[in-house]
C-alpha cells in the first residue's frame, strides 16, 4: 500500500513540470495570501514585544482605581507617600524604597520621514528611576539633574525624531528643555519617550498629581502582599497590577485591531486562493484522467491517487506559502515604525513564519480534497475510453 | 449582440473552471470593494480638509482661554474664528457615543462645508440646549427634531448630574467624517454656563485664513502670540492635522494598496490561466469558426470578450457583496468608513476590464494566429 502510494505521487510529482502554468495559480494564489497575512501580523507582534518588553514581573504598577491607563490616573503626593511605604517594595543600599512616582505627558513633534506630527511621551521620573529599571542605560551624555530643565532620550525616539541631538531644545510649557543625554531599554516602549525629572517636569505643567508609582517588589512572589496593603487601605483608591501585565493591556487594543484586520482580508483572500487552487487541481485531474483510470485498471488503489493528488496540492501550497512568508520577512522584519507614540521594529518571528505555512498548507489542504475524491471516483472504463 | 450567443456557450464550456474562476474574482473585488471604501472615506477626509482653514491646538494640556479668540482675530489675514469645546457621552447605552461639539454661528461659518439653512441657525440660536444634527448619526440612533436626548458624560453640570439632555432642533446633511462618531453640535454658550470645570475655555479655535499660502506664516504668527502665555498653542493647516491623526496608528493607504495590489496579482494568474486553458481545449473548435469564415480579430475579439465578461460579471458580484459587508464594519470603524462612492465602482469596473485584456490578451492573441490546417489536424 505504501509502495503503492509512493509510487503514484512520485509519477505525479515528476509531471508537474508540464504543467507549470497553471500550477503557477497555487503558488502565488498562496503566496499572497500568506504575504499579506504575515505582513500584517509582524506589526502586531513587533508591537507587542516591544510594549511588553518593558513590564517586568518583579514591578508592580499602582494607579489611581479605575484608571486604565496612566495618562488616566491621578495620585496625591500623600497617595505616594502611602504606597512607598507599604510592605513588599525592595530596598536600595540606602534603605530608600526602590520606586518611582511618575508623572507623563506629551509633546507634539514632526516626524523625519513624513513631516507630520507626532505626539511623544515625556515621562517625568523619580531619582530612583535608574535603580528601578536597571535595563534603561545610558549611552552618551548623562543623566538629567534634577531642578534643571533638561531630559534625555530615547535612542529608538531619536531615530524618528529630527532636532533630539544632545544639546538640542524640547519646547515644553515652562520653556525649552535641552536634551543632555541618550538611552538605550533593550528596545522596548521607555526607548520612545524623553525622561526628565517628574518633580522638575510636574512643576513646568503646573501640576501636583502624579499619574504612577511604579515599584520593584522584594521579590515577584510579593506582589499579593504589596497589592492586599495598598487595596485594603482605607485611604487609598488604587488599582495595582504587575507591569507585564500593564504593559500587556495597555498592547492589546492595537493587537486586537491587526489580528482581527489579518483575519478578515487574510481570510478573504484565503477563499479567493482556494478557488485558484479547486481550479487547478480539477484541471490537473482532468488531465490527468487516463493515466489515472490506467492506474486503477492495473490495480492501484484509490487511497493511493487521492494521496497523489493531495501531496501535489500540498506541495505548491507549501511552495506559495514559504515563497509569500519569506517575502514578508525580506521586507517588514525590522522595518522600524512608530504607532500611537511607541516606535518599534516589525517582527516577523519564527512563530509568524510556521503560522503562514500552516494557513498555506490548510489551504492547500481544501483545495486538494476535493479534486483527489473526484480523481478516486473516476470510472475507470469511461475515462480510458475518453480522448 | 448577434455574438453573444457563441461567447456564451465559450465562456459555460466547462462551467465547474468557468464557476471557480468566477468565485476567485468575486472575492478580489470584495476585497477590493471593501479597502477602497475604506481609502475613499480616508481620501474624502482629506479632500474636504481645507488648505485654508488652520486648527489651534493647546500645545500642552487640554484647554485655551476663549478670550484668545479676539487676539486671534487680529493677525493679519485671518478672517474668521470660531471657538469650540466639547462632550463626549452616549446616549442610552455606552455604545452610542456621541461627541457634542460646542460652539456657536461662527463654527459653521468655518465649517461651509455643513449645509446649514438660515432658518436653522436661527432656531439653533433660539434654543440654548438645542443641538443640530448630522443624518448620518440621526439615522442611527433614529433621531428626529423635537426629541428630547439625554447625554450621558463625565462632565458634571450646575444640577450636579453629568446628563445632559439636548433638544434636536434640526437634521442637517452630514460630510464625511470617517471615523467620526457623526456631527453634533450644540451652543456653546449654554454649555459653558451649565458647566462647573474649565469654564471660558475651548479645546480648538477654527480658523480661516485669505490665502491658503499664507497657512505657514500665519500659523507661527498665532503660535508666536502665545508662545509666552499660560496657555501656549500649536497651529497647523488642517490637512496637515487630518493627515497625522489618520497616519498615528498606521498608515491604511499604503496598507490598501499592498493588499489590493497583492489580490489582483494573483487575480491576474486566475483568469490567465482560465483563458489559456479554455483555448488550448477549443483549438479544434476555434479553427472550424476560422474555416467558417470568422476573421481572425473576430476570433480574438470573441476570446477577449469571454474574458471581459466574466471579469465584469466577477467584478459586479464581489463590489455588490462588499456593499453589502461593509456595515459589518461600522461597529469597528465608526460611520463614514462603510461607504462606497461610486468612483470606487467605476474604478473597480476598470479594474475588471484591464485584469480580463491583460489576461485574455495572449490566449486571444494564439486564438488570432490559429492555422486551420494545423488546428484540424491536431497539431
């Protein structure tokens, strides 16, 4: 039965050269598809690994209740004093708590490639800021000082922004503010705004309310302790949350909308696609349907030509969806774009790579079927007969 | 038409192939349907944005003084101002968003594009709660004039409550506004007296200027006004603010275009391949019209036409499905973004034609050539 079966796909697999044009329909039929489809996945998943690269188990994020964000949440310096000494926090070598209450806002700038505005994060920090986040290095220049009206910035913000050079001028409501250094966070959402000093920057916008306070926990299991103190404080309203966790609602909206588009015209296209592939598959079949009616005369079974047929669909399948997959990865991975105000690099992961195969082989999958059943069923007296 | 008939039967010879292809080209064009409605809307966005009609935006915070409005006005080559805030809300269920925009006459002076009667100003006027409404937000929630609409909001009033109950005074003909949740527009001043937060202020000033060559200039002139005020303000030609708010996300034109093109690409491999096949199955046939005495451009005209009417036919299916489909879409989108203008059925019948000649051209062209001697014998 094997033998069989190896046998009539091998004869089968060796005739597709005659028929390459048509052959040709399933493979760029698939390959456009899964291009399109990679293409628009690689944008959420670059998103994605960027954002959530910048929460870490082992913070925890506290905002005002109800807020969903920090541009939503508002907390009283008493609010901060609060949450700074509850249980769980970890403390530096000074004994101070390692924690940051933030302040954020946003400034419109002009973006280098198309001259439009865009708006950027300035993140007003507390002086732990650097012991808080260990991955936020420095690369040129030095830390901003309190008091003074100066920021450093991201290396990612900087490649997309003109006029972030050190020493260069941020309009900001107090004046300009110079830029004084840049970082660099393992390439996650931090690298697209401007840090300053929160009390320096809260008091240029006039404003007394924090928006966060981010800590580091004693450990990623103190988290329940750190979260039970603050929200069974009678004198807080608080929300807590991991900052993987933040960082990973804060991703899901735009994830959500590129999954679903993906899912639409990917799955519009896909229909289109299948058609192409019926088509040619029948065609195949048709013309092939002496030979095949020959075969089964001489004893072959039908499970050995549906087999035949299908390997075929499978095979140019295969072909589209890693010749489309692989043009999506030649053209988007690592292509840098900024969305809602994070800049970050399109990725087309491993992951993305096997998720366009496998659409391109269920593809092939259906437009195979059910031109293999129609070549099993041939009868077999007619079709020898047919010129 | 004397020939439809025979481009007919050549077009079902095989009607599982002419079927399939069909249904691919369907499908190309709902897509097609579908993402240049979308570029449409976004377009229209665009178009109707105005060269010579600058916003200004507080550069930090949320809010301007309204009493910025005089200083405006007397920059060189302004013409007029209108102030507006606003108040977001839903009405009944938080699904039905509804943005008010509060403002007075002067906004639809820097809106002409919002055919307003006089007489409807003028009851608007009349009415401090009163709100006008764009057709295409009344049709959905079923607003008439006359109804009574509470708003609910975050914005609480002299009553102490955040509803806000608005009377619709008059429907007015809505331009697109994709992504929008419709035009709403109420007075401003009854807005700001019934507020309890941030009152004499707005959220934009509207302003139209002479020459729209002079937007850059004005622009830094009215930034420069307040640059050292509590309140510093961004301007910029509303083209400029349409086109960053559409592109903020991610760009859909370049999006649309790329998935269109890769559609129609593989499109294109379809119907040749169709053709190609459909002709290579009737050399026999086709050279028995030859011997018959049909010229040869009769028989490429016959080829092409078969091509053509099937393209056409596809083309109709699939723009009318996406007509159909794209309200779908509106829960996501907004009003505005299902819509279809007829230059995208037109492009989209174009599309069609092109797609059939260029992959009907050479199986046509090989018809044309046909050597009836050769053809008979089978060779």
């Amino acid at each position: 039965m094997l033998g069989q079966i190896a046998a009539v796909t091998l004869m089968n697999l060796r005739s597709l050269p005659q028929r390459l044009g048509a052959s040709s329909v399933v493979v760029i039929g698939m390959a456009s598809v899964v291009a399109v489809v990679v293409a628009v996945l690689s944008v959420s998943t670059g998103f994605l690994e960027t954002v959530s690269r910048s929460g870490s188990p082992e913070r925890a994020i506290v905002l005002s209740s109800g807020a969903n964000f920090t541009g939503d949440s508002n907390l009283t310096r008493e609010n901060v004093a609060t949450i700074l000494g509850a249980p769980g926090i970890r403390r530096g070598a000074d004994g101070k708590p390692l924690a940051s209450a933030d302040y954020y806002n946003a400034v419109p700038l002009t973006k280098k490639g198309d001259g439009l505005t865009g708006w950027v994060t300035v993140q007003g920090a507390g002086p732990e800021i650097f012991a808080l986040t260990p991955e936020i290095r420095l690369v040129t220049g030095r830390p901003f000082k309190p008091g003074l009206h100066e920021l450093i910035v991201g290396s990612l913000l900087q490649s997309q922004y003109p006029g972030l050079e050190i020493g260069d001028k941020v309009p900001l409501p107090s004046g300009d503010w110079t830029v004084v250094g840049v970082f660099e966070s393992n390439g996650d959402s931090h690298e697209s705004a401007l840090l300053g000093d929160a009390e320096t920057l809260m008091s240029a916008y006039r404003s007394n309310m924090f928006n966060d306070v981010t800590v580091r926990l004693d450990s990623a299991a103190a988290f329940d302790r750190f979260k039970a103190a603050l929200t069974t404080n009678p004198t807080l309203q608080v929300d807590v949350m991991r900052e993987n966790r933040y960082a990973a609602k804060q991703a899901k909206p735009l994830d959500d909308f590129l999954t679903m588009v993906a899912c639409w015209v990917g799955g519009i296209m896909a229909i289109g696609a299948v058609f192409g592939a019926l088509n040619t598959m029948y065609a195949a079949v048709g013309a092939r349907s002496r030979e095949i009616a020959t075969l089964r005369a001489i004893g072959f079974g039908a499970g050995s030509v549906v087999v035949s047929v299908l390997a075929e669909a499978l095979l140019l399948a295969l072909l589209g969806a890693g010749a489309g997959a692989g043009l999506a990865w030649l053209f988007f991975n690592g292509e840098v774009t900024v969305s809602d105000g994070t800049v970050y690099a399109l990725a087309v992961t491993p992951a993305l790579l096997a998720l366009g195969v496998g659409c391109g082989l269920a593809m092939g999958l259906i437009g195979g079927l059910f031109p293999a059943i129609r070549a099993a069923r041939l009868p077999v007296a007619a079709a020898l007969r047919a010129t | 038409m004397r020939y439809f008939p025979l481009v007919w039967a050549g077009v079902w010879r095989k009607p599982a192939r002419t079927v399939f292809t069909l249904l691919s080209i369907v499908v190309a064009f709902v897509l097609f349907g579908i993402l240049q409605g979308v570029d449409a809307s976004v377009a229209q966005t665009l178009a109707t944005s105005r060269l010579d009609r600058l916003f200004v935006d507080p550069r930090f915070g949320d809010t301007l003084p309204i009493a910025d409005l005089r200083q405006i006005e007397t920059v060189p080559g302004v013409t007029l101002v209108a102030g507006r805030s606003g108040l977001f809300g839903y009405w009944r269920n938080p699904k039905n968003r509804v943005f008010v925009i509060m403002s007075d006459e002067r906004f639809f002076a820097a809106r002409p594009e919002l055919n307003i009667t006089g007489d409807q100003l003028a009851t608007l006027r009349r009415t401090p709660d009163g709100i006008v409404v764009g057709d295409a937000i009344a049709g959905r929630y079923g607003w008439k004039p006359g109804d009574r609409i509470p708003v609910t909001t975050t914005e609480t009033n002299r009553d102490g409550g955040a509803i806000w109950t608005f009377d619709v005074v008059a429907i007015i003909r809505d331009v697109g506004n994709p992504g929008q949740t419709g035009y709403v527009i109420g007075n401003y001043d009854y807005f700001d007296r019934g507020r309890t937060e941030n009152q004499g202020t707005v959220t934009r000033f509207l302003v139209r200027i002479r020459d729209p060559a002079q937007a850059a200039r004005i622009s830094s002139r009215i930034d420069q006004l307040f640059a050292n005020s509590d309140a510093p303000t961004r301007t910029q030609p509303e083209k400029v603010s349409a086109q960053s708010d559409l592109n903020s996300t991610f760009n859909i034109g370049a999006f649309t275009r790329s998935v269109v093109g890769a559609a129609f690409f593989s499109l294109l491999f379809v119907t040749a391949n169709t053709m190609a096949q459909s002709v290579r199955e009737r050399t026999p046939e086709l050279a028995v019209l030859k011997s018959i005495g049909y010229s040869d451009d009769g028989l490429l005209a016959l080829v092409l036409s078969e091509s053509v009417l099937i393209c056409l036919a596809g083309a109709m299916l699939g723009l009318g499905l996406a007509r159909a489909i794209m309200p779908l879409a509106e829960p996501q989108f907004g009003p505005g973004f299902a819509q279809m203008p007829p230059l995208v059925v037109v492009d989209g019948l174009g599309a069609a034609v092109i797609v059939a000649l260029a992959s009907g051209l050479l199986p046509a062209w090989r018809a044309r050539r046909l050597v009836i001697v050769d053809a008979l014998a089978g060779k």
